[in-house]
C-alpha cells in the first residue's frame, strides 16, 4: 500500500507542472496580458479623442451653418429691395416714355 501512496504523489512531476505553468505565465500569458491591456487602453483614448473630435467638427460646422444662415437671410432682403427697386425703376421709365409720348 504504501508504494501504491507514493507512486500516486509522484512529488518532482507536479513541480516540473508547476514550473512549466508558472514560465508560460510568465512567459507567454503575462505579456499576451500586458499587450491586451496597452492595446485596450490605446483603443479606448482614440474613441476618446475621436469623440471630442467629432463633437469639435460639430460644433464648427452647426456655428458655420448658422452664419449661412444668417448670410442667406440677408440675401434674401437684398434681393426684395434690389427687385423692388428694379420695378420701381421699370416703372418709372415707363411712366416717362408714356408722358413723352403722349406730350409730344
């Protein structure tokens, strides 16, 4: 009984399985882990700054927007005036080739 105990033990084969488990940590998961981690953190501070960089183009582009806005609106009044005064100017010429015509 006592050689069946030890043969089951068999104390070298778990620190062989132990060192081996502890070096590919070490080795192979750690770094894989570390690598993971920069990469996780460097994907979240890009979303991050092309975020605030999306909110920056919107901001510039809704305040261009309201300018051009503003401009067409502008525009527009310059356009009644300018057509007002063009009848007006119609009008007047008109008038007068009715007066000369009707004078001579």
């Amino acid at each position: 009984m006592a050689k069946l105990y030890e043969l089951a033990q068999e104390p070298n084969q778990p620190e062989l399985t132990k060192s081996l488990a502890h070096s590919l940590r070490n080795g192979l998961l750690i770094p894989v882990e570390t690598k993971f981690k920069t990469l996780e953190s460097n994907i979240a501070l890009l979303q991050n700054a092309m975020n605030s960089d999306v909110e920056k183009v919107m901001t510039e582009a809704n305040e261009k927007f309201a300018k051009l806005e503003a401009e067409l609106v502008i525009v527009k009044k310059f356009f009644r005036i300018c057509s007002a005064l063009s009848l007006v100017t119609v009008l007047g010429i008109v008038t007068t080739l009715i007066v000369l015509f009707t004078w001579y």
